[in-house]
C-alpha cells in the first residue's frame, strides 16, 4: 500500500469523524469546543485539500465556539445554520478528495 493510499484512507476516516462530531453537536453529546479540537486534530485530512479547506472550516468553527457563549440564537451565530454549511464543508471536502486522490 502507497503512502498516497494510506493518506488518502486515514483523510477520510477524518471526514468521516468529522461527520460523526457534527452529528453529535447537534444532539448536544458534545461541545463545539470538543468539535473543534477535534476538527483541528484532523491533520491529515487538512493537509489532503486545498489551503483554502482549511480556512473555511477554522472560520466556520471559530464562529461555532462563539455561539456556543450564548444561551440563545444570536441572529449572527445560528449554530443551525453553522452547522448546515459544516455538513456542505464535508460534502465539497469528500468530493475534493475523490477527484485528487493523491
């Protein structure tokens, strides 16, 4: 097995654990700072897509965190919304590391 194999494979374990986190954090099983510990710990993954990857999930995580602070929907930190476009984040990812394989 190649070393592009085996990057490729443990990337989409993280996706997919990833997937499973947002799922979580919609149950309230856990927190949107555990999510995002996480999602940064995702490093193979991150490094299999574009820099720009990796800018849009931070941001859409730091916002996360921040809504987090607040007991109610702020109208600028829906966490609904937050995570809808996390959820859009991992599909584009997912179709991204099936078009460059490595």
């Amino acid at each position: 097995m190649s070393h592009n194999t085996t990057a490729l494979q443990e990337s989409a374990r993280q996706l997919q654990q990833l997937r499973s986190g947002f799922e979580q954090l919609a149950h309230s099983q856990i927190s949107a700072s555990a999510l995002g510990q996480q999602a940064r710990a995702a490093t193979t993954l991150l490094e299999a897509l574009p820099p720009r990857y990796g800018e849009v999930l931070l941001n859409l995580l730091d916002r996360l965190e921040s809504s987090a602070l607040f007991t109610e929907e702020s109208c600028s930190f829906s966490q609904k919304d937050l995570l809808d476009n996390l959820h859009l984040w991992a599909d584009k990812a997912q179709t991204q590391l099936a078009a460059n394989p490595g």
